[in-house]
C-alpha cells in the first residue's frame, strides 16, 4: 500500500512541472489505412485497465456503446472506442479502460495497450486541419523534438466531445438559480477562459453569458497566459490596475503546451495579478489534485460539469476578491 501511495504522489507531483503521463493504446486500423494509429489518454483519468468482462445490452441502446458490465460490483456502460473515432480492431475488443470522469464512470473497449509515457505539456500540440475527427484534442509527440527525431506522435482524445455526443444526460447545461446571482466585478473587466475541449467551451461560453459574465476563450494554457501578458501591458501603459481589465481566470488542467497548474502558478507568481481570482475547473476530479490546486495558489477548484457549482464557486471568489 505505501509503494502503491508513493507511486500516486509521484504522479500527482508531475502537474507541478508541466508533465503527466499519457497511457498509449490502439483501436486497429482506420479506414482506408494499412497501419494502426497510437491513442492516447491522460493516466490521471484511467482507474484500471482490465480484461473484457461480460456485456449486457440494455434495450434501445446502440453503439458505440456496446452496453453495461459489472467491474467489482458497479454497473458501468461501455464504449466501443474504435467504433467512435472510426477504426476497425485487427484482434478483436480485448481490454477495457476504466476511467473516472467528470463525476461518471465509464469503460472503453480498446483492442490493446502500449505502454504509459511521461511527457511535457510543451510536446502535446492542439490539432490542427489536418486531424479530421473531432474526437482529437491534441497531438503528442512522443521522441525528443529537440534531438530532431520528434517523429512518433500519438493523438490525444476529447474524452468530453465522445461523452457528450453519445451520452444524452452530460449535454445538458441547468441553469437553475444562476441568473439570480449578481457578480462582483469592475464594468469592462473580462474572464480569461482557457480550454481545451470544444464542447467544453462552448459549454463554458453558455454558462457565463447565463452568469452576465463577459469572456475571452483559449484553446491552450500557453495561449491564454500569452493573452494575460498583452493586457497586462496594455493596462500598465494606460496606468490601469489590472482588476480594471481582468475579473478572473477560469482554467483547464489538461492543455497543449501548458497546463492549467503552470498557468496558475504563472499568474500567482507574479507581483502584479497573483490577486487575480484563479478557478480551476477540470474533469480531473479527486483529493489528489484539489491538494495540488492549493499547493499552486488557485482560488477555487470546480469537477466538470455543473453550472451551478461552477457559478457559486465564481461569486465566491470574485467577492473575496472585491473585499
């Protein structure tokens, strides 16, 4: 149990660096291609990796989701993964990957695994035109680009665009009470958002346009830091406080080139916005990384996805920060 511990910390401590590890899998072959592609998913998402069990089909339901099976007495559905991003197994369906996420518990059938990486959020990348599913986030590249043989690349998935597409009940956004709360923040000051997840963004863009709450989105950690930065200057030209232009930061954990973790360690490390309200919100629930939240300085720490969880969390700090 103490090995087992030690090894939980480690992990966890990875995120006070800008690095993580990324459990490497494949689905079989993509359409119209001979080879078979690398998948990535966050290991901090993973709870375990086991053999396919039994499955029962509920009536009504149809793939990708193959049905529910019964993982140390918890009903869990399970989703055909080659199925969602278009990929044929060679071998057949032979492990599931049970993962924790966003307040849900979810298998996905996988044909087989490779092996865990450790990487720097600098080596993952947003995808670009060229990735056509919309179940890709990100791609990682896995060799040292720095030695020039940065050629081995994993693409990373949007675990929160599959859930959403084929699991009815995460779409929805309840706005229940939050149009009642009034938040406290200077006329003209914006919310810099950084996310990775386009359904998570447009859900976020949904959910503070509810709350009155003006807002910039970001696809990476990197690209919202560098937009504090240009603000930052702008206001100090014009001798404004930078409270008069930012209310706040609402960030993601997991990011392309910088993670959320080292975006708020950015912003709470310098003189000039550390008072800027930081709240993390991310599907990387547990005890693990609110520990880390604290550790880094942020100001608040919401589990995707309930919007009002989120939008009392946001008056909370906002508040503190207008006393």
């Amino acid at each position: 149990m103490d090995n087992f511990q030690k090894e939980i910390d480690e992990r966890a401590n990875l995120t006070l660096s800008n690095k993580f590890e990324l459990l490497l899998f494949r689905l079989g072959t993509a359409n119209q291609e001979e080879k078979s592609e690398l998948f990535g998913l966050n290991v901090f998402k993973l709870r375990e990796i086991v053999p396919m069990t039994p499955i029962t089909r509920a009536a009504g339901m149809h793939s990708p989701l193959l049905g529910m099976t019964n993982i140390r007495g918890q009903l869990i559905p399970v989703i055909d993964l080659p199925a969602v991003v278009g990929c044929t197994p060679t071998t057949g369906l032979n492990l599931l990957l049970v993962t924790e996420y966003a307040r849900n518990t979810q298998a996905f059938a996988v044909e087989s695994v490779d092996n865990i990486v450790r990487l720097n959020w600098s080596q993952v990348h947003p995808a670009d035109a060229s990735v056509s599913s919309r179940n890709v986030t990100s791609i990682a590249v896995l060799d040292d680009e720095e030695q020039g043989n940065g050629n081995q690349m994993a693409l990373v998935l949007d675990v929160e665009q599959i859930l959403h597409d084929i699991i009815p009940s995460v779409r929805d956004v309840p706005v229940d009470g939050v149009k009642e709360k009034t938040f406290n923040f200077r006329p003209g000051a914006i919310a810099i958002v950084a996310e990775d997840s386009k359904v998570a963004r447009n859900m976020l863009e949904q959910g503070l346009k509810v709350m009155g709450i003006p807002a910039t989105l970001h696809n990476t950690g990197l690209e919202a830091w560098e937009r504090i930065k240009q603000i930052t200057q702008e206001a100090a030209a014009l001798g404004q406080p930078i409270q008069d232009r930012i209310s706040l930061v609402l960030t993601d954990l997991e990011m392309p080139e910088m993670d959320g973790f080292t975006l708020t360690r950015n912003i709470k490390t310098d003189p000039v916005l550390r008072n800027i309200p930081v709240v993390i919100h991310s599907s990387l629930s547990g005890s693990a990384n609110e520990d880390h939240v604290r550790k880094v300085g942020a100001d608040g720490y919401v589990a995707k996805f309930e919007i009002n969880e989120l939008s009392a969390v946001l008056k909370k700090v906002l508040d503190a920060a207008a006393d």
